[in-house]
C-alpha cells in the first residue's frame, strides 16, 4: 500500500478540495454544479491514490463557508462609506447578513 502523502498526494487533495467547495457551491445556490461534481467525485473515487485524499472535499466545503463569511463580516445590516473625490463627494450602503 502506498503511503497518503506520496508524491502527487497533494495534487490528489486539491482536486478533493474543487470537489468539496463545487459541492458545498451547488447546495448553497448552483445546483447544476451537483452533476458535475458528482462525476468527478466517482473519477476520482476509482483510482486508489486519488481514493485516500477524499477528506479533502471537506476542506473544500469549509474553504468556501469561511470565504462567505469573510465577505459578511461587516454584518448584520447596512453598512455605509464614502466614495468619490472632494469634488463630488458621495457614498455608498451595502447590506450584509448575519
């Protein structure tokens, strides 16, 4: 048996890593990523090496909840800043959720 961490390990933990966030993306709002997804996972499944990095696609859910709330870390409500120049001044309100 070969060892988890061989040679290519890494590469075989970033595919299950696109696996997990496309998965966790096609739950969340693109459900037509589901199939996709799915066919990859079974490719990836079959070839024993890419088999033992399968925890990798929970990583891949977890990188893309953190990312959502990265970009919602100024919420909850409407959080508000300037833009524009002294000249023509102005600003700009963007709503965040919880």
């Amino acid at each position: 048996m070969e060892p988890v961490l061989s040679r290519y390990g890494w590469m075989w933990f970033a595919a299950w890593v696109i696996v997990g966030a496309g998965a966790a993306l096609g739950l969340i709002s693109l459900l037509f990523l589901l199939p996709v997804v799915a066919v990859i996972a079974i490719l990836l499944s079959r070839r024993s090496t890419a088999a033992h990095s399968w925890w990798g696609a929970i990583s891949g859910a977890g990188l893309l909840l953190l990312y959502v709330a990265y970009v919602q870390r100024r919420g909850p409500g409407t959080h508000c800043h300037a833009i524009g120049t002294a000249q023509y001044p102005g600003t700009q309100c963007d709503e965040y959720l919880d």
